[in-house]
C-alpha cells in the first residue's frame, strides 16, 4: 500500500510541475501586442498642427506576425500650412510635465508629415507644451490637449471590441499553425482631417492581415476588411 502510495504522489507532483511549467510559459494576448497606442494630444497655430501618440510597441518595429519586445514610444508629428524644402531645418522641444525633450523632426518618407520619437510614454493627464523653430526664425510654442480621454472607448475596450469582431479570422490563423501580432492604433488624417481619430485593431501573421476600424465615441465597427 506505501509503495501505490509513493507512486502516486510522485505522479501528482510530475502532473502539478507540469501544469506550472504550461502556465509559465503560455502566450497571453498582451504579450501579441506589438503596437499599443494609449492615447493623442494635439494642437494647431496658424502654421502648423501637431500630435504626440505615446504607447509601447516592439522594436524591432516589422509586421511579420511576430511580436518582439515592448519598449516606450513618443511620436511628434508636425504638418505645416506651407511647403517646406529640403533645406530647411525644424528642431523642436517637447515639455511633459517638468521633463524636456529637443531635437530635430525628419521628413516621412511616405507623408508630408516631420517626425521625431522621444522614445517615453506619458499619462492622459499630463501637462505637454510643444515649441517648434524652423530655421533661424522665432520658435512657435502651442499647449497641447489630450483627445481621447474623452472618448467614450478607451484603449481597453478598442482592443476587446476588435479582436471580437477578428476572432474568426485569428482562428483561421491558428489553424494554419501561424503565428500573429496584434496592433491597436490612433489613426487619422493630419493633413486634411485635422482632430478626427479612429481606433484601429489589426492582427497580422506572415500571410494575411486583418483590420476593424472602431469609432472612438460608440462601439460601432466603422470597417471590417
């Protein structure tokens, strides 16, 4: 009788380390993630309009349908009124809160839009000023807004709205044994649509991908593609 005994606690120990073991190591839908943007603030002058996105994505940034690890991120994205050569030069300085962030904003390559990334997240409260020079003149400073703490959807609820309205493609996926990353985005239009966001869920594997665009005021899915 000791020795069933002995056997089959050791058993029961093998099947509980073994549980934990699978539980260590499962994916979680977080850890799919490679492009989490919590929030917007933006202002406009006469000149130009800006936004600043922050969030956490993978870096290396690809969509391959493989999520890397997760770092800070802080996009300054500024359009001008006018149009700008390639001569000319815009430094900007970002203030959040009492930290500072300065440098040079680059042309995109695939928008009219000059960018620079600081590389650090903030809170939706956050106090954020923006000051931009171009060239030798005067710097143009703007006090920048939070948008979408005033949205009825919030990051969360973006994401759980979206990988529902997926859910059949994502295990279409799975059932082709390939692997896929999740993006939850701010999008919209700097240049002719200035202040109007959408949410935007999509999950990408190395064959296929597939988006649901989501209003940020109501759970109406607006695109399913």
């Amino acid at each position: 009788m000791k020795k069933y005994l002995a056997i089959f606690l050791c058993l029961a120990v093998v099947a509980f380390a073994s549980v934990m073991f699978v539980g260590c190591n499962q994916t979680t839908t977080e850890d799919l993630i490679s492009d989490a943007r919590y929030g917007i603030y933006d202002g406009q002058t006469e000149g130009f309009n800006a936004t600043f996105v922050y969030g956490l994505r993978e870096d290396p940034y690809k969509m391959d349908g493989i999520s890397n690890k997760k770092v800070e991120f802080g996009v300054v994205s500024v359009v001008f009124n006018s149009d700008l050569s390639e001569e000319d030069e815009i430094n900007y300085t970002l203030t959040i809160g009492e930290e500072t962030y300065s440098g040079t904003l680059e042309k995109s390559p695939y928008s009219n839009e000059y960018m620079a990334n600081i590389g650090k997240s903030c809170d939706d409260n956050s106090t954020i000023s923006l000051s931009v020079t171009l060239n030798s003149e005067q710097p143009v400073t703007i006090e920048m807004q939070n948008k979408n703490s005033t949205w009825n959807i919030n990051f969360e609820r973006a994401k759980e709205i979206g990988l529902e309205a997926l859910k059949d493609d994502i295990a279409e996926i799975e059932d082709k044994g390939e692997s896929y990353e999740i993006y939850v985005k701010i999008v919209g239009n700097q240049s002719s649509n200035f202040g109007t966001y959408y949410w935007i869920v999509s999950v990408v594997s190395p064959s296929t991908r597939h988006n649901v665009t989501i209003s940020p005021t109501s759970e109406e899915i607006l695109v399913k593609n």
